[in-house]
C-alpha cells in the first residue's frame, strides 16, 4: 500500500489508517489476542498506521500487536482529553506504559471545537511540546468534528496533525457541511498540516453505499491517509481491496453482507430527542434517559444525520 509524509512531519503513513474503536470493549469486544493478530494481519497487509484514544481501553490490543511488528516502521495515533500539565502527563505515561513503547508517534486532543478549546487546553500542548523535545512523542495535533476545529490547526504553528471528521454526506460535522469542512481542509493541507480523516462511512450509516462514501474520501487530493473501524479479516480485506481498486470482489462483498449489523448509542447521549423525532420507522426510543434502538430499528441511519453530539452508530 502507498505510504504518504504527514504534512510537514518526518513520519510516513499508509493511505489506509487502522480504525482501532470497532474492536474495543465499546463496540465489538473482541479478545486481545484476537485483536492484536488483527492489527498483524492489517501490517502484514500494508497498513502500518493506527489510531486509538485513552478512552477507547484498547492500548493491550496493539501492544499484543506489536510482538510482531516493527515498532519503527508502525505508526501509533492516540488522544486524550487533558487540558493541564499533570493530565497531559499522566495521559502519555498511561500511554507509553500501556503500549509498552518509548514512544508515541502522534498525540492529539481529543475533539476539540476551536481556538477556544485549543486556548484552553494549551497547557497539555506545552507539555506535549516538552515531551517531543525529549523524543517521547514525534508530533502533536487535535482531533475534530467541527469546521472551527481544523481552523485552529491553521492558527498554531505548533499544531502539526488534524484528524477531522469528513464524509460524503457530512454525517457527523457539528458546525457546517461537506464544502465548509474540505475547504478548510485544503487550506491546512496546503500550509502543511498532516490530514488524516475519520468516518469515512459516517459512523457505518454509509454502509449501504460502501464503494461511493469510500471512494469520496479516496479521492480528495489533500488528505494524506483517513481511518477507518476494521473488526474482521474480511473487513481489512474489503478496505484494502476499495484503496486499491475502488471496488470490492464479490466473495468479500457477499461475506460482509451476512453479517449481523446493530445500532449502538454512546453513554454521552444527551436524550435530546432528535433522533426519535427524526425516525420514520419508531425505531428508536429514549428510555431511562439515554435513546435506545428498539425492534422497529431498520438500520437506516438517519438518525445519525440529526444527532448533535454524533453517539449513534452502525457496527
């Protein structure tokens, strides 16, 4: 696979960024050893680039993984939600420790919305800056979904990765559409900020038009690499096979279709409601303050589309 700079950065990533959310506790809960001979299968592939988060409690899925891979040519992306020094420093000695490495290649923010949270959360980057100086970490950045959120980056020299929200319906941008988010996008990325995209599938609504969302995200000539959730053989296959060809072969295709899909909602659900109004099939409820699919559920996916903190998903 077709490995790319990120940005101004010295470090070189596959086209194709390791999703790590799909396998965790969260979400499909597989065994770490299942997850970490995944993680292999992916490297062996071509994919050398990962991304996790503090809160995702997967760091023993890639550090089972990295028994057998080379850690200088393996890529590891996490994030946390620190805002002081002391959280900024027990979020990356968690990390270091957890994954069993010396260092972290990238380390973001974790969602952050704009040069006000940025401001607010600069001394976690001060420490983060100091830790780069000591070789612990190679480059800091933030993660998003807002349009706001990648104009940041284009504000703090110091800010060298965005890994922004971007799809083909814009499911998930919380401050704009498609046009505002590649905009800004294309401006960072021509200011040498390294780009990798997230949801690429909306959080898996896209599911059901596989081929067009992906190949949307493919083909934007300013991102470097974009992420996407694998849980399964078949399913690193299917995103290989899409980067390299644009298209899945019918056996994948037919695997991927016997599998049993499920809505998820997030314990951060907020029971707005806007998903119940939204739902033309009665599918979703919210019951003891949380929306809650129900039998009625038809995995649309619109819900997702209306829901403002974008905790609904489709694994």
């Amino acid at each position: 696979m077709k490995r790319k700079k990120l940005g101004n950065t010295d470090i070189e990533v596959s086209s194709l960024c390791f999703g790590s959310l799909t396998m965790t506790p969260f979400q499909a809960n597989l065994p770490v050893d299942e997850g970490g001979r995944l993680i292999q299968y992916a490297y062996d592939k071509g994919i050398n680039f990962i991304d996790t988060a503090e809160i995702y409690d997967n760091y023993s899925y890639i550090r089972e993984a990295l028994k057998g891979i080379k850690r200088e040519d393996f890529v590891i992306s996490t994030k946390c939600y620190a805002y002081t020094k002391a959280m900024a420093k027990d979020s990356l000695e968690l990390a270091l420790r957890e994954l069993n490495t010396d260092y972290i290649d990238i380390f973001l923010l974790h969602e952050q919305e704009s040069v006000h949270t940025v401001r607010g959360h600069y001394e976690a980057i001060e420490y983060f800056l100091k830790a780069k100086d000591m070789g612990k970490i190679r480059a800091i950045g933030i993660s998003t979904h807002r349009v706001e959120g990648v104009y940041a980056v284009t504000q703090y020299d110091e800010l060298e990765v965005v890994h922004p929200i971007i799809n083909k319906e814009g499911i998930g941008i919380q401050d704009g559409n498609v046009d505002d988010m590649l905009n800004i996008i294309k401006k960072a990325y021509n200011m040498g900020k390294g780009i990798y995209g997230m949801k690429p599938l909306g959080g898996g609504h896209l599911i059901g038009q596989v081929e067009e969302a992906f190949n949307f995200v493919k083909n934007i000539p300013f991102i470097h690499s974009f992420a996407i959730g694998m849980q399964s053989q078949e399913e690193i296959d299917c995103n290989i096979n899409l980067m390299e060809t644009g298209r899945i072969p019918k056996d994948l295709e037919e695997k991927l279709k016997r599998k049993k899909r499920r809505l998820i909602v997030a314990d951060y659900c907020i029971a707005c409601g806007n998903c119940v109004k939204t739902c033309k099939q009665k599918g979703i409820e919210i019951v003891d303050g949380k929306a809650t699919p129900n039998e009625n559920c038809i995995l649309c996916g619109y819900c997702a589309r209306n829901c403002p903190e974008f905790c609904i998903k489709v694994i």
